[in-house]
C-alpha cells in the first residue's frame, strides 16, 4: 500500500479536483485495504488449517497434546479481528494522506515527474530494514538451531538403536511368587533366542528414552551425614540385555544365570554413577543400600547411557538382576537381529504366542524410531522456524 500510495496521489488529487468528498476517498482506500487484509487473513486460515491438520496426524512428532490441536471458531474470529485491525491500521496512512489536501501541489509535482515526498521514502526505507532484519533473525534462529540439533543427534547414547526391535511383554497369567515370575520370563527370552535371524535377546523394565524411575540409596558404611541426598534410576535387567543393546562393561562383570534369588545380591553402576557416589575411589565390592535390608554389591561398571533423553546427562544408574529383584510387572524386550524390522516382528511375535497364547504382540518398535520420537519436539521447532525463514 505504502508503495502503491505515491503513484495514486495523482489520482487522489483529480478525483478531489473534480469533486470527489475527501470522506469518500478515505472510505474507499480503507476498504481496498481492508480487502486485502481479509483475503490475506482466509489464506492464512488455510493454510493454517491444512498444516495443522498435517503436523496434529503425525506420529512422529512427540509433543503432548499435539492431536488435540485445531483450527477452531475462536482462531478464526481472532484472525478475522487482527485481519479488520490491520486494514483499518494500514488504510490509515493513505487516508490521512487524502485529507491533508495540496492537491495542486500533488498536480504540479506529478507533473515534473517528482517521485513520492521524503518521508513516504523513509518510511518505505524504515519497512523494508525492518522486513530484512525479521528474516535475517530467523533465519539465524533457524541456523543456531540446526546447528544444535546436529549437536543433540551426534550425542553419544551408549548403546546402538540400529538393527534392534521391541516389544512390551503384558503377561495375562498370574504368578503365584517372584522368582516364578523371573523363570517365565528367562524361559521366554530362550525361546526368543533360539529364533532364526535373531543375535542377541535382552530384558529390561524400561527402555531407555521411555521413561524412568528414582529411587533414594545410601553407601553403606558410609556415615548418614556424609552419605549423598541424590537419587538415582534403578533399571531390572536380565544378563542378556546389555548385549542386546550394545552397552560396553568398563569394569568388573556382568550379570550371569548365577546370580539367582539366593546368591548375594548384586548390581551394576554407570561410570557416571560411580564417579559421583565413590568419587576417586574404586566402586567394585562396595555396597549400596535401596530399601529394606537388602544390600546390593556393585560388581560391574558401565557405561553411561541417555536414559531420559539425548540432552540431558546420565545421572546416577543401577542396573538390578531382574532373578533377584521382584519390583516388576511388565518387561521391554528388545530384539537384535540385521534381518529387515517386520520380518523379525513376525518371527518373534509367532514365538512370544507359543509361550503365552493371550499375550499381545503386534505392536512393536524400533529403538530407532523411539530416539527419533525423542527428539521431534526439537526437528518440530526447527522446521518451524525454518519455513518462516525461508
């Protein structure tokens, strides 16, 4: 409009000149104005509505309350109101322009073939600046963020997502003591290695960018006012697990079928873990208390793995013999296998149904998929700000 604005006052002042109301020409240019911005306004709609319906039926983005987003009535009549704002603000300048009068100013210099005034020049300047510093800003936004996001996906997670596929197990049977419930599940993951394709086979309660739990501890031995208030993240295992998911044991041993309901109980730490709660020290033979009197030698170190996600540090981890600790239900079995994902799904699942008919087994994963999933907040974000860059 600002830059249409200097070669209509020509047009203005002859109107004027042949009796046009300086009202009716206000009138007029407002609604011009007005016309654009109301059809700019149904555009923008659209275009918010199809990609909102786009981004809200994805799975791949992990953003809460994502499906529930939508164009509504309240959206539309916000973008009517700023629509109708924006017109009357914009259609301002022309129409004070038209009232101010000079028309046989405005003849003569059109006449000579003089451009606009200078302060119509320095407000297009002043625009044009503006327009050039809200793009460059984004686009810097949307570089700084690209760069991070490279950042976050070269984060070293500790174990390998490629070539392994999950289940979550939900037994419908009932188990009448704990270690008859770890005997299921260690004759099942048998079963599951016996499977052709398959390399490697490991249980956990949680698998990592799913989620965890904290548990308080003390070192025993350790004075109460000198043990840490931290917390830490307690993981049940079964031996196979680490070697499933590719976690390298540093120090000491891992768990072995020995390690049964009545063998000393015993743990693994990460090096992160280790280093906060020992310091200097060295962590192997040392015991840890969780709950109860039970006291957990830790006989291995590991390393550290990005449990909660790609961005935030290990904390302090424990790794628990899923034969002696009993405080689990459910249990995440991850598959390894360099056989293509649904081929491996079908395989696993038709042997997952021989050991318990009733138990659910088409919905799996990929870990891949859940590290992608843990970072969709940011990839959302940054295509976001990379569109309106662009």
């Amino acid at each position: 409009i600002l830059a249409r604005s200097p070669r209509r006052a020509r047009e203005v002042a002859v109107r004027k000149a042949v009796g046009a109301t300086r009202g009716r020409l206000a009138r007029q240019l407002l609604l011009e104005t007005l016309g654009i911005s109301l059809a700019g306004a149904a555009l923008g709609s659209l275009l918010a509505w199809s990609a909102t319906r786009l981004v809200a039926s994805s799975v791949g983005i992990q953003i809460p309350l994502l499906t529930e987003v939508r164009v509504d009535g309240q959206a539309l009549l916000f973008a009517a109101g700023v629509a109708v704002l924006t017109g009357l603000l914009v259609g301002l300048v022309p129409a004070l322009q038209v009232t101010n009068g000079g028309e046989s100013t405005v003849l003569r210099s059109e006449g000579r073939g003089s451009s606009s005034s200078r302060g119509a020049r320095r407000l297009r300047e002043a625009l044009v600046v503006a327009e050039v510093t809200l793009a460059c800003a984004l686009l810097v936004s949307g570089g700084l963020l690209v760069r991070s996001f490279r950042a976050v996906m070269e984060v070293d997670l500790g174990f390998e997502p490629e070539n392994a596929v999950a289940w979550q197990l939900n037994p419908s049977r009932t188990f009448e003591s704990p270690p008859e419930k770890a005997a299921f599940y260690a004759a099942l993951a048998e079963r599951i290695t016996a499977v052709a394709g398959v390399e490697e086979v490991g249980l956990i309660d949680r698998l990592p960018l799913r989620g965890m739990r904290t548990w308080g501890f003390s070192v025993v031995g350790v004075p109460d006012e000198k043990n840490t208030q931290e917390s830490l993240y307690p993981h049940v295992i079964d031996p196979g697990y680490l070697r499933a998911m590719r976690i390298p044991l540093l120090a000491g041993r891992t768990f072995t079928t020995s390690d049964m309901d009545k063998a000393p109980r015993v743990a693994l730490l990460n090096e992160s873990g280790a280093r906060r709660i020992f310091g200097g020290e060295n962590p192997l033979g040392r015991r840890i208390r969780l709950w109860g009197p039970w006291e957990w030698q830790v006989v291995g170190i590991v390393k550290d793995v990005r449990h909660l996600s790609p961005e935030m540090d290990a904390g302090v981890q424990m790794y628990l013999p899923m034969t002696q600790m009993f405080d689990f239900w459910t249990m995440d079995l991850v598959v390894r296998s360099t056989l293509p994902p649904d081929q491996v799904a079908a395989t696993v699942s038709a042997a997952l149904r021989e050991v318990d008919p009733s138990m659910p087994t088409r919905e799996f994963w990929t870990i891949e998929s859940t590290v992608d999933r843990s970072v969709s907040a940011r990839r959302f974000t940054l295509g976001v700000l990379s569109a309106f860059g662009l």
